[in-house]
C-alpha cells in the first residue's frame, strides 16, 4: 500500500540500504582518491622527511580504503563482485 510519504511504495529498510550503499561507495571513492594523491606526492623529490610522512600517510589511506570496502561488503555482498 501506498501512501503519500512513501509514492514509490518501496519499504524504508530499502531507502536506508540504498543511502548506505552510495554512502560506502562514496566512502570508497575518497580514500582510494586520497591514496592516489599520496602516491602521486610520493614520487615528487619532497626530502627524506616529507617522503617518511607520506609513507605514513599512504598506509593511513590503504587501511582507509580496505575498511570501506569491507563495510561495503557488509551491507551488499554482491557489490563487490
């Protein structure tokens, strides 16, 4: 049954899949945007400091980008396929 909060007639558990699924796929597309950008600085001449931090920072995204991506799983394991 429709009614005038929901004309699609689509269940709320499935609009609050929906906006978590494009919130995980975003989430994955910043950190995988971030560690590219780190990646890139990594290969300009910065010194041995900047190069250490980056390194740190690269990492950082790394585990950034594999927990977004396993969260995504969580909530459609067929996303990833």
């Amino acid at each position: 049954m429709m009614n005038r909060l929901d004309p699609h007639g689509r269940g709320m558990a499935a609009d609050i899949l929906a906006l978590e699924l494009a919130r995980a796929r975003q989430r994955i597309g910043r950190a995988e945007l971030a560690l590219e950008s780190a990646e890139e600085m990594l290969d300009d001449d910065c010194g041995v400091a900047v190069n250490l931090a980056l390194c740190s920072t690269i990492r950082s995204a790394q585990r950034r980008v594999l927990e977004a991506r396993k969260r995504l799983t969580k909530i459609d394991p067929a996303s990833m396929n």
